[in-house]
C-alpha cells in the first residue's frame, strides 16, 4: 500500500478534461508538505511535471495544472490529447518515514 | 543539457553484491543532492536513497536500510549505489534522479536517468 493514494486508472476523451487525486495524511501533505507530479510515458523514464503543488517546469504545456488543499493534491488536464496518456505519480515527504513516498501510480487512457 | 546515465545492472543471484553507477553531467553536480529511485516490473516508484550533495549526509528506504550504501565522487560526477544481500524483490529498473529544491522535505526530481535493469533471481 502506497502512502500517498492515486486512483489505479483515469480516462477521457480527447479534448476533455480530467483530474488525477493523490491523498496523503498529517504526516505528509497534511503537513503542509508539497506534492510533485511525475509523467511517465510508456517504455520511458518519469519525467517531472509539476513542482511545489502547482509549477510547471520550462516545456511542459499549460494544459497541465495542479492544486493542494488539507490532505490531498490533484492534477488536471484540460484538452486531452493521445500523447497524453501515460502513468502519473504523486509524490511528497513524509516525517513519519523520515523519506520520500511515492502515490502508487494513475493510469490515463485517452479514448 | 542535463544528462544521468545508470551503468552496472544485470542478472545475479539472491545473496549476491552489485553496484550501481550514475554518471552526470550539464550541471553542477557538486551543488546537488542526488538519489536513487527503483520501479519493479509492472508496479510503481520507490525511492531507494539519497545522498547530500557533499555525500555527509545519506538516508534510506525501509525497503534497503542496512543493505544498500548510496556514496558520491564529486570529482567525477557519479553517484554509486552498492547493492548487498540482494533480494527477489529488488528486482527492478534503477533510476538515477537529481534534486532539487529549497530544503530536505521539499525536494523533487527534476531530472531522470534513462534507467537500468537489476534482475535478482536464481
């Protein structure tokens, strides 16, 4: 069981718009930790996303958006394309495991 | 352009040693903390370890404490990880991952390695 929990799969149809949850607790986000947001195409490495909850890095397309509240996080995207679809990862620290956890993984199906 | 390339993987037995090397470059790789994250077949991320970016300061996993040894030679840009006693259940990709953010608890991997393969197995 993952500390951080992600719904196993998502889906949409291209141009829609869907959200991914990543839920953690007071020792985590509920810390007021930040939540991190990976990409992973198939067959490829993770490639960071989002950062602090809501950055984007340099490239990543403005479709791409995230929030916090409390416990929880979640990542939108607007306009769904094929290329879209992929596993996405939260991930934050947690105090009470002294390290870095990981959600367990959403996988998003472009219909 | 920020480049980790992972070397050392490959097929051994449980109980055995293996080493994993990370080379970077594109950075300063001396201002960075660096670590270790694994993805078993078909699952998903585990961070494995991390390194400060003067190598005093290290930190594991459950998963690994006590059997693996992340450590760092900033005069040639790698960062290694020394696998013992190895398990069935460390059976996975590697990936070696940059740092970055403003303390401990707010770091994020900014940067991926493309991966390399540890298969324990007899």
């Amino acid at each position: 069981q993952s500390v951080l929990t992600q719904p196993p799969s998502v889906s949409g149809a291209p141009g829609q718009r869907v959200t991914i949850s990543c839920t953690g607790s007071s020792s985590n986000i509920g810390a007021g930790l930040d939540v991190h947001w990976y990409q992973q195409l198939p067959g490829a490495a993770p490639k960071l996303l989002i950062y602090a909850n809501y950055n984007r890095p340099s490239g990543v397309p403005d479709r791409f958006s995230g929030s916090k509240s409390a416990t929880s996080a979640s990542l939108a995207i607007t306009g769904l394309q094929a290329e879209d679809e992929a596993d996405y990862y939260c991930q934050s620290y947690d105090f009470n495991l002294g390290g870095y956890v990981f959600g367990g993984g959403t996988k998003l199906t472009v219909l | 352009e920020v480049q980790l390339l992972e070397s050392g993987g490959g097929l051994v037995q449980p109980g055995d040693s293996l080493r994993l090397s990370c080379a970077a470059s594109g950075f300063s790789f001396s201002t960075y903390a660096m670590a270790w994250v694994r993805q078993a077949p078909g699952k998903g991320l585990e961070w494995v370890s991390s390194i400060i970016n003067s190598g005093m300061t290290t930190s594991y996993g459950d998963s690994v404490k006590g059997r693996f040894a992340i450590s760092r030679d900033n005069s040639k840009n790698t960062v290694s990880l020394q696998m013992n006693s190895l398990r069935a259940e460390d059976t996975a990709i590697y990936y070696c991952a940059k740092y970055r953010g403003l303390h401990a608890s707010a770091w994020f991997f900014d940067y991926w390695g493309q991966g390399i393969l540890v298969t324990v197995s007899s």
